[in-house]
C-alpha cells in the first residue's frame, strides 16, 4: 500500500474474504519458513562459536579493556578479602 486509505482496503479485504486470508495466510508461513531455516542458522552459529574457542587466546590478548577491567575487578575482590580477614582477626567493626 502507497498510503493509508490502500492499506485500511487491504485490511478490510482480507478481514471480510475469508479464501483471501488463508491465500495470505499459507504466503506468510511459507515466506517465514524460507528466511528462518533453522539448520542453516544453526550450523552458522556452531561455526562462528568454534571460531571463536579457536582464537579465544588471540582475542583476549587484543582485548585490552577487558583485561583491565578484569584485573580491576580481581583487584578489588582480594583487597575486599583482606580487609575481611583483618576483620575477623582483630575483632574490628567498622564505624
């Protein structure tokens, strides 16, 4: 439909002809099974996924933000474990 007026007519043609709608109806499933061939897409992925297992090294090594942020992180993780342990070794609470 070109405007509104072609779109509300199509609408109301297929809500009130009943052979239309199962006409359009079999179009649409069999247009959504040709552009969602599962295998296909899955074979792709399973693809992709060794790909990337293959080169994780080579990619984590290019990765720099990531491996900062997980250097941050496993940072702030031991220095929260010692501040626990000086904790629980002097019997401290926090004020």
């Amino acid at each position: 439909a070109s405007n509104t007026t072609d779109f509300v007519r199509g609408a109301v043609d297929l809500y009130s002809n009943r052979d239309r709608w199962e006409s359009c109806q079999g179009n649409g499933r069999t247009l959504l099974k040709s552009l969602s061939d599962a295998e296909s897409k899955f074979r792709s992925l399973d693809h992709d996924l060794r790909i990337a297992m293959d080169e994780r090294h080579e990619r984590r090594q290019k990765d720099y933000f990531s491996a900062s942020l997980w250097h941050q992180q496993s940072r702030s993780t031991e220095y929260f474990s010692r501040w626990i342990e000086l904790k629980e070794t002097n019997n401290v609470t926090p004020s």
